[in-house]
C-alpha cells in the first residue's frame, strides 16, 4: 500500500513534492517507508539517532497512526534525524505507553529522506481498521501541518492529529492477518 500526503491538515495543498508513506507486511509485522523532502527545519533534535525522543511532534517529522474501531491506536512518529516516538492510545490522547522500541534507519541525499521503520505486530491493537498520516516541518509562523486525510477546510481553526473521525479505513488485514484475528490487546498493552 502506497499513500501520498498532498494537503494540509485544513486541506489546502501542499507546495511540494508530495510525501509518500509505503505500507508493507514483514515476518514481524508492518513495514513503514517515508520518501520525503528534506527540510532541516527545525534543527535535529537533540536525542541520538535510533532511540525514541519524547515530544519528537515538535520537530520535523512524519506520522503514522493506525486505529480500531474502540478507540485505541498506535502512533508512530519518524524523523529524518533518525529519530522515532512510538506511543499506544487508549481513547483520544490518552497513552497507556510511549517511547517504544523500534527498528528504524534513515538515509539523507541532499533535499530528501528515506525512512524505513518495521513496526511490531504486537503494538497494534486488535482489529485495525482505520489509517492516516501527518509530516510536520518548518518553525514558528512557517510552521507546516499535512494530513493524508485533513479536516474539511474551514472546520477546524487549528491542526489537531486526534481527530480520529478523519481517519479513513485501510485492509489492514491484507498486511496483517493475525490483527483481525485478535480478541484482545496484546501484553505490551496491558503489562
């Protein structure tokens, strides 16, 4: 599954060449590829490549959230720096976990980036159903929000990623097959 973020979170459209995020099935569960501009805006966090960072939304970064119908999601943010956040919801904004391991490298040429992130079967919460991605770039007044499925323009006066009701619906059993088969959360949730 491939998927191009070409608007704002208002949806109005993006100024740039578009960021793809690339969805693929592993033997240990969902593969993640970001093809994306490289905007080295703001400056790379100060956390060391390959480990998670708390509050990584607040530099430059791609996300991706997958959601089931009860509420509960997995996010997970990528930086071009190397660095990721992954956080397990339970209900809107509420974590039950954050800082996660994960399996991400990242490559830089010039003015783009590639990640790639393998995401546990064990992160997501049973059943997924719904999908959607954000790349946050830029600072202060030049700061940008994309949304794979923004608000309706004019809805909303300002970017909110939770809003899970924008989500759209994605086969992710064609990815993961043993998620539709799950009853409940696994250890990692609960433990």
């Amino acid at each position: 599954m491939e998927f191009a973020i070409r608007t704002k979170w208002n949806s109005e459209f993006v100024d740039h060449e578009p960021i793809t995020v690339a969805l693929s099935s592993t033997q240990d569960g969902v593969r993640v590829t970001i093809t994306a501009p490289f905007f080295n805006s703001p400056p790379a966090p100060g956390g060391k490549p390959g480990e998670p960072f708390p509050q990584l939304w607040d530099y430059e970064v791609v996300e991706v959230f997958f959601l089931n119908d009860d509420d509960q999601y997995v996010e997970v943010e990528l930086c071009p720096h190397g660095q990721h956040l992954v956080l397990l919801l339970n209900g809107i904004r509420k974590p039950v976990k954050d800082e996660l391991p994960l399996k991400f490298k990242v490559t830089t040429d010039g003015n783009k980036w590639q990640g790639e992130a393998v995401i546990p079967s064990d992160y997501f919460p049973p059943k997924v159903s719904k999908f959607n991605a954000y790349a946050i770039h830029g600072e202060g007044e030049g700061r940008v929000y994309e949304a794979l499925n923004p608000v309706p323009n004019g809805a909303y006066s300002n970017p909110d990623f939770h809003r899970l009701d924008v989500f759209q619906s994605i086969s992710f059993q064609d990815l993961l097959p043993r998620n539709h088969e799950m009853k409940d959360l696994s250890n990692i949730w609960t433990s």
